[in-house]
C-alpha cells in the first residue's frame, strides 16, 4: 500500500478510486517498519470507502489487522447518509480497561505478592468459558443489568456512586429501542458475568513508576511514586461475541437490501437508523452495559481480595480512576468543517480521549481532559494518559488504545516454545499466574509493539498527553 509522511507522526494514504475521503495514520517512523506486514492499511483504506464517512478514515499506532475494520481503526458516518457496521466494533463489544487506585505502597505488598495474585485468581473466574457458581442472576434480573448496566451493580452492591461517575457514559449506554438478544447471547452471557476471559485480558497489579503531571495526576487521586495501581482489562465475553455473530449475519442481507456497495464482505453495514442499524446499535449497547457491569463485578471481588489480606483498615479505599471502552460505536456530535454534526462513531481498538472542558466527561476530570488508560504488555509499562483539544479537532476526540500485536497468537506460541515466561518476568520482579500455558505464550512481551513507542506517538501528534506510567508487578491471565 502506497502512503506519504506528512510529518515525524502521521502518514496519509490519499484518496483515490472509490474512496471518499482519504486516510490518517498515526505511526512514528520506528513503528512505520512493520506496517506493511498485514492487510491493515487495506483494510482503513477500504473503510474510506464506506457510505457517509465523515473526515478521514483514521488508524492509530497500535494498528493492525482486524476483522473488516483493523483494530486501531477510528472512522466517523453521517447519521443521515452513514451507516453503521459490526465489524467496526469487533467481536467483544466494549472490550475495556480501568485502572483502581489504593492507599497502599509497592513495598508494603511485594512480600505478599503471590499470595494477593493467588487470592484474586481463585476469586475471580478465568479462562474460556470460565463461570462463577456463587453468582446467579434470573433471567429478569439479567435483562435488567443488560439495559440499565452498572447502575444496576450499584443497586445490586457491587458498585459505588463514585465507581459510577468514573466510568464512561456512567456505566450505560441507552439501547434505540427493545430489541432482545438471541436465546444463545442469553445462554451463554448469564452464566460468565464477573469473568475474567482469556487472550488478552488481563488483571494486572502494578505501581505507579512516573508521573509526568503531578497536578492532573492529583485529580486523578495518584499522589506519588510506588503508588499501587490495579488494572481490569476485560470485556462482553460470550454475550457480545454472540451479539455479533448474530448481527453480522442479518448486515450482510441489510447491505444488499440498501444497494452499499463493500470493497469487503466483512464492512457489512447498514444505514445507521434503518432498522437493521438500530437493531444493531441496541444490542450492542446491551453487550457493552454487560462490559461495564462485568468490570464492576471483577472490581468489587479485588476488593474483597485486598481486604482479605491486607486487611479492611488498609484496603478499603480502593477507588476507581476512570473506565474506558475500546470496541464501540457511539452517536455523538462533533466539528466537521466547523460545522457540529451528528456522526455513529466507530472506535475498535481505540479510545475516546475527550479534551478539557467537555461536558461529556466528569466533572472533576473537565480541567484535566479525560483519562485514558493505555494497556501495556505484562513485562513493560502501562500509561495513563489526558484527552486534548486537538483530539477533538483530529480525531474524533480519540487515541490509540494498547500496544498493538506484532505477532498472530499463532506466531506468538511458534516464537515463544520453549521458552519459560513466567521466570524470565520473575526475574523482572513480575509474578504471573495464569489458567493455560497457551495464553501466556500467546501474550509474551515481544508479540506486541512497545507501548512507549505507541504513547510517543499519540503524544508527539498532540491527541494525548502523558499523565502517568505504570509498571506491573503481578499479572493474572486467563
């Protein structure tokens, strides 16, 4: 794929053929190396291609190839002339992170390290198909918690007010309308609530290493150095992989009904407030209130795991720091050639990073833009970073979203056979403990790109800024 370097940390494919726009990419030029080596820059050109597109079709650095759209892939349509697409959301719909902040010290929990990791691990179900016993929901109540997300873990005692207000769109994305989820979504998401899931998700204990603004990080409630941090990385399990499945059936009908011309079978859409798009959209509000309550579950039980070992006294105030979605399309209204318009956003392996002074972001977090949490792998750094101004003005207020694979899960186990994982990171000072020896070959460190090249980028470009670096200590895998 032919592109030009604009500037140290954007590359455009220009518009050409039956594109509509043209295409961004965010990428510095030590990441410029391995873009070539899969279909993702077809893949946001193909997008660009797409009915009712609005600015260009954008990818951020930890872009790679995905399923239709890549993950890392940004793209805005028109309400009116846009439509909507499952593969721009991705199987796990609001796939996300949160980090929690505590009261306690690296040094005061390094002697129990293992025994805190080990603790949460038997707490909290991990792995394919995992389920917790103890956890039972009616079918009701289940319908409930999918539409009203996690204001009901708050009523159900899972949750605080302040959990609530730190988690974006407070824990609820409205549904369009009352369509229900197919018998098997319900099936299979009603037995893996608080589950942790497998791949890359993650419960990562780690501490805060640097802090790059000491007074937006106050807000943040990060006070110093060595600060432990925990980090949730999970999403709608097999609920929302189901709710895809479903809808990616019924948009390939929908595309033809609609005459939407597709460079690829897999962009299948629909128009956003057609009722194939509407249906759509409001089963994956239902997976991504799912998402959230998940989260907010698996939070509630590593709060009990720290009380049972550090005691109530030093752990009960564990707070929430903010919660993002990764994979989602949202209706919002953004400047489009100065203009305001209403545009169904499409996020997949990305983040929203809304600028200071929006009223979409809490109030106490408006002086500092809105967090944005930025995964690592489970041998670096993690970062917590602020949405800016020019997020707004470029990107849809968006950013990267992790450090993106640079190897296939396939590739990875091929590379990484033979190699003991767990002890090279414990010679790091990283205890890992995990539900299969796959998953950790799968995400060893070198299968990914390096997140300081992927912040460098967003924050060389302006669409972030650093706030916080993390650095884990104990990482739980499924």
């Amino acid at each position: 794929m032919e592109y030009k370097r604009l500037d140290s940390f954007r590359i455009e494919i220009p518009r050409t053929g039956d594109m509509n726009t043209n295409c961004i990419v965010y990428i510095n030029r030590k990441l410029e190396e391995g873009i070539n080596k899969d279909e993702s820059l077809d893949q946001i050109r193909n997008v660009a291609c797409l009915p009712g597109i609005k600015g260009s079709s954008l990818g951020m650095p930890d872009i790679h190839q995905g399923y239709g759209f890549p993950i890392g892939g940004v793209a805005a349509f028109s309400t009116d002339e846009g439509i909507v697409s499952p593969g721009g959301v991705g199987y796990d719909i609001n796939c996300g992170v949160r980090v929690l902040a505590t009261d306690l010290h690296a040094d005061e929990i390094r002697g129990r390290l293992e025994e805190l990791t080990g603790h949460i691990f038997a707490n909290i179900p991990c792995g394919v198909g995992s389920k917790r016993q103890d956890l039972k929901v009616s079918r009701r109540q289940f319908k409930n918690l999918l539409e009203n997300g996690s204001q009901w873990a708050l009523n159900n005692g899972f949750a605080t007010r302040q959990d609530i207000e730190c988690t974006e769109d407070n824990g609820k994305i409205e549904p369009l309308s009352d369509t229900e989820p197919s018998q098997k979504a319900m099936e299979r998401g009603i037995v893996q609530l608080g589950t942790l899931g497998s791949g890359n998700h993650f419960i990562e204990i780690g501490y805060v290493d640097r802090i790059y603004d000491p007074e937006a990080a106050s807000i943040l409630g990060i006070g110093s150095t060595g600060q432990v941090t925990v980090s949730v990385h999970s999403g709608s399990r097999g609920f929302g992989h189901q709710v895809c499945t479903d809808s990616l059936n019924k948009m390939v009908r929908a595309a033809q009904k609609y005459n939407i011309r597709m460079p690829d079978r897999q962009l299948s859409c629909a128009p956003v407030y057609s009722p194939e798009g509407k249906e759509y959209l409001s089963l994956m509000a239902q997976a991504a209130n799912f998402a959230y309550v998940n989260r907010q579950i698996m939070t509630h039980w590593i709060r009990e795991s720290f009380a049972h070992i550090f005691g109530i006294s030093r752990s009960g105030n564990i707070r929430l720091v903010y919660d993002v979605c990764h994979n989602i399309a949202k209706i919002e209204e953004h400047l489009v050639d100065n203009q305001k318009v209403q545009v169904c956003i499409h996020r997949k392996g990305a983040t929203r990073a809304f600028g200071p002074g929006d009223s979409r972001i809490p109030e106490k977090y408006r002086s500092t833009g809105q967090p944005v949490i930025i995964p690592g792998d489970m041998g670096r750094y993690s970062f917590i970073l602020l949405g800016t101004a020019e997020a707004m003005k470029s990107t849809f207020g968006s950013t990267c979203h992790g450090a993106g694979r640079m190897l296939s899960r396939h590739q990875a186990i091929k590379k990484a056979r033979g190699m003991d994982i767990k002890e090279v990171l414990s010679k790091q000072g990283i205890f890992v403990v995990t539900a299969g020896r796959n998953t950790i070959l799968e995400e060893y460190p070198e299968a990914y790109k390096d997140i300081t090249d992927v912040v460098d980028t967003v924050a060389g470009a302006g669409i972030s800024r650093k706030c916080i670096r993390l650095k884990p200590m104990g990482v739980i895998k499924g």
